[in-house]
C-alpha cells in the first residue's frame, strides 16, 4: 500500500473535512497500525475486528 502527501495548496478546502473510513481487520496490531497511520492524514478512522462489530 503507498500512500503519497498532496502539497498543501492542491488541497484546498476539502482538507478541512473528514473523510471516513472503516477498517475491518481481526489482526488488532495491523487495524490499530492502519488506524494510526489513516487519522495522521485527516481521515475519520472507525475499526472493527470482525464482521459483527
């Protein structure tokens, strides 16, 4: 997975708003890594460790 940093003035407005995410992963170290690594780029990060959560 690659993940690349926009520049801050091709951003705009829309950096301001939170994009949301689920993470659904039953390795908790690798959905808490995930989860971490996603809310460091301004996203709304919710997780689940199986399909019943």
């Amino acid at each position: 997975m690659k993940f690349e940093r926009q520049p801050d003035e091709t951003r705009g407005a829309r950096s301001r708003e939170l994009k949301a995410i689920l993470v659904v992963d039953d390795d908790q170290q690798l959905a808490s890594a995930l989860q971490w690594i996603l809310a460091e780029e301004h996203f709304l990060v919710d997780v689940a460790f199986d399909g019943e959560e």
